[in-house]
C-alpha cells in the first residue's frame, strides 16, 4: 500500500465519516487500506437476517462479531445492515413446520425475536441501523415491492419494523435504506413513504441512499434534487452503498481494461459528487462505500457473473486511483 498519501476520512473530517462495506476476510486482507482510510464500517452481509438467523433457534454471530471487534479495536463507527430485507432471508421465517405460510402473529413474533436479538447483541456498539431495505418498488405498477413481509404482514410491516428497532436500542439511528433513490419516480414514494411515518412518529431518523451509480447516471441535478425533497423531511441521509460502475446496468461487455474515457468520467463523477455532498454536510452524516477497493466489489459478479469492473476509489493492487486524487485534492 502507498502509504504517503492523504486518509480519505481525515480528508473529510469536518464533513462526514467514509465508510466501508467490509466482510469477515477483508478485515484481514485490506487490513492497512481499512485503518488509514476508513473510520467507519458496514457488514457486506455478515448481519443479514439469513446469516445470522440461519434457523428459527440458531443464531450465528462469529463472522459478525469480528466485524465489530475490529471496528472497535480501530476505532471505527459501525453500521448496522439490514433487519428486514427481501433477500439473503431465510425460507424458515415465512413458513410454518409443515410448509403452509405463517400468519401475521407468528411472522411479528419471529421479527421481533430476531430484532430483539441482533439489535440488542450491537447496542452499544452500532449507532445505526438500516432497519428496512428496499421496500419500495421500482416500477409503477406498486408502490411496495411484493414480497413475502408485505404479503403476511400488509403495509404497517415497515412501520412495525422501526417500532422494534427502536424499542431494542432506543439510542439507536435508524434509516429506511434504498437504491435508484435519485430517479424521480422512486424517489416521490421514498419520499411519500418516510413523511407518512414521520407524521405518524414512528421512530425514524434518517433515508440511506445506496449509491450504486454508474458514470452516467444519475445525473448530480438528479442528486441534488433527491437530496433536497430527502432533507425537507427534517431527517438525516446518509450514502449508504457507493459505488460508481464504469458499465450502464444495461451493458453486459467485458473489458480487459476500463477505458480512458471511463476512468476520466469516473474521476469526474466522484470529484463533482464529493463537492455536492460537502455543501449539503449539514444534513449528510455519513458516506459508505460499498468496498475498500476494486478486487473485492460486488459488482465483479453483479448483474454479470465474474467481471471485473472497476467502481471504486482503489484498484485491484489497493493503490489510488484518478478519482481517489480527484475528491482529495
Ligand atoms: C444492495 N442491493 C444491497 O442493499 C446490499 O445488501 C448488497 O450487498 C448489494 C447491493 C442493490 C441492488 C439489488 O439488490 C438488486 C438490484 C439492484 C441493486
């Protein structure tokens, strides 16, 4: 690792702190890169219902808690992701023991054990927690997207899952976590969504913006203007997810080698999107990135399997890249 070079979140300091999404091995491998850039951590997926809660009596927390211990030990914010979510959920919760589906008590009663116990494992430890992900449906179609929470539970699901989150860790930030939340139209009901529970006040604090972006869209007008109705709700956002692919989601080539142009629009992308989030630090308390550099990102095997792409601010050898310049200079 280059070790001369400016920490990003000493860079930011004064603004917000820079996160990662890490995992139970890459709190090894990029143990340097983690301590000198990073001062906060999210679990890629080592606190998600289905890892944790494998079975109705079995709890697994061994990968989990190294993430925190090593959070802790390095002085590092924690993030906690995610309570309630369509995917990495385990078929048991939504079934009785024969197979039919469970009612709405037995699935309120299995969500709230599983709150109760995760929430309350990382009390002190986790200062925020995205309690529901991605409950809001892309298309027109629905408002909600149809899963299984909201087909047993109906429509208070989501209000039922802060009301948990709170009651488990009273201290606790809690957020609505989303992607495409800068499109329009997803972004009115991300916005419909949040104000109905804020008049209602049910304990929610802040709207996690995922970030996957790509070096085309959205653009930093869409952005800002997300940002803007996000924060009349009187609420905190945070980037929960940042990443900056160099492939639009409809591209399904394989390079060898991102080109120029992709690694000058990425640069640029980042340099401009850091600006806008310094202006807005009153409202911002926190930007993730969804991985600490290029070798270990989701987005090598997502939407297409073992590809490389190349969306963050580190490369494969963990050395800076142009946009790692660009949003410190
Ligand atoms: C995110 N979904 C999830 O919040 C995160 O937990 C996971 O590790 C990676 C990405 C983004 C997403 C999706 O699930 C489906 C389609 C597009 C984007």
């Amino acid at each position: 690792m280059n070790t001369n070079i400016k920490s990003l979140w000493q860079t930011y300091e004064a603004y917000f702190p820079i996160g990662t999404a890490v995992n139970a091995t890459t709190i090894h491998t990029h143990k340097d890169l983690l301590v000198k850039h990073f001062n906060s951590l999210t679990a890629e997926n080592e606190m998600k219902f289905g890892e944790v809660h494998p079975a109705e009596n079995s709890y697994y927390f061994e990968k989990a808690d190294s993430i925190a211990e090593f959070a802790l030990k390095n002085n590092m914010k924690l993030r906690g992701h995610t309570l309630l979510w369509h995917g990495q959920t385990s078929d048991w919760v939504f079934k009785n023991g024969n197979g039919t589906k469970v009612s709405r008590e037995v699935l309120l009663k299995r969500l709230e054990d599983h709150i109760n116990t995760v929430v309350g494992r990382y009390k002190d430890r986790i200062y925020c927690w995205d309690v529901v992900n991605e409950a809001i449906e892309d298309k027109s179609s629905h408002f909600f997207r149809q899963t299984e929470w909201l087909d047993i539970l109906g429509e208070d699901f989501i209000e039922k899952a802060f009301q948990l989150a709170h009651k488990a860790d009273p201290k606790a930030m809690l957020f609505y976590n989303d992607y495409n939340a800068c499109y329009p139209e997803k972004r009115d009901k991300i916005y419909q969504l949040v104000r109905n529970l804020k008049e209602r006040e049910i304990p929610i604090h802040g709207i996690g913006l995922q970030g996957h972006f790509n070096i085309y869209t959205p653009t930093l007008e869409e952005i800002k203007q997300a940002i803007d109705k996000y924060a009349s709700l009187g609420i905190k956002l945070q980037i929960t997810e940042l990443d900056v692919s160099v492939y639009e989601f409809e591209d399904h080539r394989s390079l060898k080698m991102p080109t120029h142009e992709m690694i000058d629009k990425q640069a640029d992308f980042y340099g401009k999107f850091f600006e806008l989030l310094k202006e807005y630090k009153e409202v911002i308390n926190g930007v993730t990135f969804w991985g600490p550099s290029d070798d270990v990102t989701w987005l090598n095997d997502f939407p297409v399997y073992n590809r490389q792409n190349w969306p963050l601010l580190f490369d494969n050898q963990h050395q800076p890249k142009e946009a790692y310049w660009r949003i410190v200079q």
